[in-house]
C-alpha cells in the first residue's frame, strides 16, 4: 500500500495552470497528490467570466464561493451564491457558473475522484491562444469524460 505524502502550501503556492481568459486555477493537491481520491484548487474568475454550460459524466464538483457573487445553473435550475455560499454540482447534470461582479472574484473548486488539473494542462494553452477550434475543444472534453453543451450564462 502507497501512503500518500502530506502537503502544506504558502497562501500563492501549488500548480498554476490557466483555464479561459481570466480564470487561473491553483491547485493545491491533485489527485497525483491524493492517491485519485480528490482535486482542490482556487479558481480567479474574470469579471463577468465563468466557463460554458458543460457536463462532467465521471466527477462530481462543488464550488465554495471565497470573492463575488455567482448565477450558478445546475440541470434546469438557476441559482445565485454570495461570499460564503456553496454549490454541489453532481456528475452527469449539466452546469455552468459566472461571476455577476465587475471585479476579479474567487472560488474553491473540489472535484472528485481526481485528476482534473490533466485536462487544464492542456485547455489552458488553446483556450488562450485565439479562438478555439470547437472540434478540438469538443474532442478534449471527451478525452476527459466532459461534453461542451452550450455558450456561457448570461448575466440575466
């Protein structure tokens, strides 16, 4: 049996990857670190930023709300999450988020089991790097056992 290492981070530590324009995600453990079990990491959201309705079929994910204010979708239902509010989004129902302010705000993002960061690696890159090819965005989704359903929330 593999005992996993411990870890303790300075407040700007861990694995800096980039996700969208804006949207920097830390990640403080991966599941690397976590022996599979878990993914933990601090995602700066744009002002009026937030990723595109998707779906994850493998991961579950929750989102504690640390700076902004948030309309979260989750399946057919909207909700909206201030500084100290949290959100369960279960695998296998579609969401999306987006930060309401004009200024940089900040979630705690866990998925598990873990791995996320594997697909940042390679997003971050083509997703900053000009208009994405949806075919190739859509194809790593997959990769990473996601779908791409639809555009970013609106802010009303």
């Amino acid at each position: 049996m593999t005992m996993n290492q411990y870890k303790v981070l300075a407040p700007s530590e861990g694995l800096r990857l980039q996700s969208g324009p804006g949207r920097d995600l830390i990640f403080k453990v991966t599941g690397e670190d976590t022996g599979g079990a878990f993914d933990y990491f601090v995602v700066e959201v744009a002002p009026k930023g937030g990723p595109p309705l998707h779906v994850h079929y493998k991961q579950e994910e929750s989102i504690h709300v640390l700076k902004g204010q948030y309309k979260i979708k989750i399946g057919d239902e909207i909700f909206y999450c201030q500084e100290g509010g949290f959100a369960y989004l279960p695998s296998k129902i579609p969401h999306a988020f987006l930060n309401l302010t004009n200024e940089p705000g900040e979630i705690i993002v866990v998925y598990t089991p873990g791995g996320g960061h594997k697909f940042y690696e390679e997003f971050g890159p083509i997703s900053r790097s000009g208009p994405p090819d949806s075919k190739v965005i859509g194809a790593l989704f997959a990769k990473y056992d996601m779908s791409l359903l639809g555009p970013p929330l609106s802010p009303d």
